[in-house]
C-alpha cells in the first residue's frame, strides 16, 4: 500500500535527519565566528554576498532574504546580494565565459574588501563555487562555506567552513538550513542588540 511505503519513508528520513542534526553542535564555535564576521560586515557598512547551485541555490536566495528583510527581530534592512539570482548576468557569463565563472565574475564585479561571501555546496567540488572563493580571496573578502560530505575540493579554503559529514544530499540540505538559519538568529541578535 502505497502509504504504508511514505509512512516508512518519512520515519528513516525522520530518524536520519536526527542522526545529523545531533552532531551539528560542534560546529557552534565556527557557527559564532561566522556570525561575528557576517555582523562586523554589515554594521561596517559593507555587504554579503551569497551563492549557491540547485538547492543550494535557493538557499543562497532565502538568507538574503533573511539578512535584506529579517529573521526574527525587527530591525533595518542590510545588503545582500544573490549571485545566483541576475538571470542575464548567469547566462552572459555562463555563454562568455564559461559556467564555472558566473559566481567569480560577480564577486570580482560587486565584491570589495570588507565583504562577506558565503558559499553553499553540498559536495564541496563545484568548480563555481571554488573559483568564487578564489575571487574573493584575491579581493580580500572573508569567506563562510557550508559544505557537505567530506568538504572536497573547497575544504580549507574559507575563512570560516561548517562541514555537514554526511553523504546524502538531502540531509545535508537541511542541516545547512538549520546552520543558515541560526547563522541569521545570531546575527539579528547582534544587530538588533
């Protein structure tokens, strides 16, 4: 019966999601110089950018949501930009350059030192995503990377990383969201504060 079947599924999925989220405590130090750097950028006057791929891409989108509306207290508004949002800008730079050079481009073009980039990956070897990291650090932006799996090719790259050790895709999302989400309750709090 077909319900007997999404019953099952929810329950390991359940029962996995808590087997991850239990260990997601050890990432509160890295988690707190995240927020630390995210708030100095922005009370400084200075911007996030964010960028992702799939699912991590509407990830990108929804904490800048979150840093240009709000999290949980009211406050200003803060910049954040997308860089997996401008549609033309993606598919200028994708047909000119290449896809592993649309994060890269924008972060050349809107990054300046005092920023922040944050990057999302679930596996950690999307060649954007490396090559965004890159940009910034040659422009002097601070980096924030939440990676899934072992990290690949972006573990040790960022200022600050959150490695979510796990090898399915979904779970890592959703640890990524419950870590993006605290990352944006912290730094309305500090803001706010």
């Amino acid at each position: 019966m077909p319900t007997d079947k999404a019953d099952d599924i929810l329950n390991a999925n359940i029962s996995d999601a808590s087997r991850v989220f239990s260990n997601l405590s050890a990432h509160g130090p890295a988690l707190a110089r995240a927020a630390k750097l995210l708030t100095d950028c922005l009370l400084g006057g200075h911007k996030l950018l964010a960028c992702g791929n799939g699912g991590s891409s509407a990830d990108a989108s929804h904490i800048v949501a979150e840093i240009v509306g709000r999290f949980v207290d009211e406050r200003r508004g803060y910049p954040a930009i997308a860089l997996n949002d401008p549609t033309g800008v993606l598919t200028a730079v994708g047909n000119d350059y290449g896809f592993d050079h649309v994060f890269a481009r924008q972060v050349e073009a809107f990054g300046k030192r005092g920023d922040v980039l944050l990057v999302i990956t679930t596996s950690g070897n999307s060649a954007n995503i490396i090559q965004a990291i890159e940009a910034a650090d040659k422009l002097g932006l601070a980096t924030i990377a939440l990676l899934g799996k072992d990290g690949g090719k972006a573990r040790g790259m960022a200022t600050v990383e959150m490695v979510v050790d796990e090898t399915v895709t979904a779970r890592v999302q959703e640890a990524h969201q419950l870590l993006y989400h605290s990352l944006c309750q912290a730094v309305d709090h500090a803001l706010c504060g």
